[in-house]
C-alpha cells in the first residue's frame, strides 16, 4: 500500500496536548494524606485532638488561676463568671486542674507509646529477621507474656516499683509493647525476601545495617498506626490505674486522680465528674475515629 500526503493529516500540537489526560504522580504518603482529607470523621476528630491539646498547654495560662493553694472560702463553688468549671472540695480551680491533668494523661501516653514502639521494633525487627531458633525463642517469651493479662502485670510492677509516674510508665510499657513486635515481625518476614534486601545482603551488608536502613523504614506506617491506636489504649489504662489509687500520686495529678475525687462528689457536685470525665471520653474517642481513617488513609490496597 503507498502512502500519499493525502492521506496524513495534519495535527496542531496545542490541540493534541489539549486532548491528553494528565494525571499527577503523587507519592504514597501524599496520596495517603489525600485520603484522610476527603475523610471528614477523621478531619472533625483531628481538630477535636488539636483543641484539646490547646486546652491541656494553653488553658493554665489562659485562665492565669492558682489551681494548687487550698481556698477554703471557695469550696465546691459551681461553675460562673470567675471559676469556669467550678471550684473543688477544696476551693482550687477546676478548669486549670482538669488542664493539667489532660496534660499528664497526655504526656503519660505518648511517651509510654514511643518506648513502646521502640521496644517492639527492635524486638520484632530481630526475631523476624534472624528466623530459625532465635525466632521460636523470642516469640515464646512473647506468648508467655500475652497469656498474662497486662493489668495484672501492670498492677505487679507498680507493687514492686511504687506508685509515681515513672512505675507507671515503665509497668505500661512492658505490658504493652508484645503487640507492637509481633506486628513487625509479620512485616519483617515478607520485607526480608524482598530484592533490595538480599541485594544487600549480597553486598555484604551487616545485619545492623539491613534491619535499620532497609526492613524498619519500610514500617513506618505500621508504626504510625500502630501510634494512633496505643495512645488512647494508654490513655485509658493510666487514667484506670490512678483511679485505682495505684498511678499518679499527689501532689501531682492526671484525669483518672480528677474522676476519682469526682466520684467522691458526684452526688452533690455533679460537675466535679462531669468535666474530666467529658474530656477523658471525648479524647479517647477522637483518638480511635482518627486512627480508623488512619488505618483507611495507609493501606495501600485502597490507593487510586
């Protein structure tokens, strides 16, 4: 067949670019908070968690009152003008206390959930990456730990240690980072036999080296997840301790301390409760509503 000039046409270049469908090329974790944006649970519980947070650092200082020297005159004075939430039965402020406890059940938790990331990635990373004996040695200790309940074992440790925040953080770490390790010992074993893995390995790259430059980064968003989720299981088991009488001791205080002096009070002074207890709920759900569009925003099954 011959091909004349007739039989080409001609196309303007504006026109054919025009007619192209061009589409971004976004990175995962781009495309993962593209994702969460188009959440609006996930977005509503977000902003909920960063108020509160103003309200945990800020609300001290926005309400500039002594919230530690006992005023008696004061006592079980009900929310107005001057105390917003309301004095306690010993006349201290009530909106600044319920802030600074936010702020300790806060602390408490992210730091216990760092520790706890940590540990159960290091752990994790090893077992999964050596395999064989070491593996069946390691995950043993695990099944015997989890076969413990972890508030026994957190009430075992605080008996031992004493009450304080420091007990505490050290009883909530250790019965709660098994969950942590088994899950990245599960991602570590479909990471090891992966080509840039054994490349390196080839290359003769130490074990250190494999596990922290290659299978841990590879993680990352389980343990962003993982983050999400910890913190308000944390949260609640701190604030059940201290209610107990067994975490936070005076002179300091956290949410669980504030709910069980509110308690005590409930029957008259019902705001005593209210408040913390408002807060403490309100927090931990916003907690889970945002790691659930977390967990949707980070699976890479879902991923346009």
């Amino acid at each position: 067949m011959t091909i004349n000039e007739d039989m080409i046409r001609k196309v303007d270049r504006n026109t054919l670019m025009s007619d192209q469908i061009v589409r971004e090329n976004i990175s995962y974790w781009q495309d993962a908070w593209r994702r969460l944006r188009r959440n609006p649970v996930a977005m509503a519980s977000l902003v909920v968690l960063f108020l509160i947070l103003c309200y945990a650092i800020l609300g001290p200082i926005i309400r500039g009152a002594d919230y530690i020297t006992i005023a008696a005159k004061y006592k079980n004075t009900k929310p107005n003008g001057t105390f917003w939430f309301g004095a306690d039965s010993l006349g201290r402020d009530l909106f600044s206390r319920v802030a600074i406890g936010t702020r300790i059940s806060v602390s408490v938790a992210i730091a216990a959930s760092l520790v706890q990331i940590v540990v159960g990635c290091i752990y994790g990373g090893v077992m999964a990456y050596f395999g064989g004996i070491v593996d069946e040695i390691m995950m043993r200790i695990i099944e015997v730990l989890n076969s413990i309940p972890s508030l026994i074992i957190t009430i075992l440790i605080m008996i031992l240690l004493g009450n304080g925040m420091i007990p505490l953080l050290i009883a909530l770490c250790i019965a709660s980072w098994t969950g942590t390790a088994r899950m990245i010992r599960g991602q570590v074993m479909q990471l090891r036999e992966s080509e840039y893995v054994l490349a390196a390995q080839t290359l003769g790259a130490s074990h250190t080296r494999v596990i922290g430059k290659h299978l841990l980064p590879n993680t990352l968003g389980l343990l962003i997840l993982n983050a999400s989720t910890s913190i308000p299981a944390v949260i609640f088991d701190e604030t059940v301790l201290s209610f107990l009488g067994i975490g936070v001791q005076p002179p300091k205080f956290s949410l669980g301390t504030l709910i069980s002096l509110g308690q005590d009070m409930m029957s008259f002074y019902p705001y005593q409760l209210l408040y913390p207890a408002g807060i403490l709920c309100l927090m931990v759900l916003a907690f889970n509503l945002f790691g659930e569009g977390l967990r949707d925003a980070l699976d890479p099954k879902l991923r346009n």
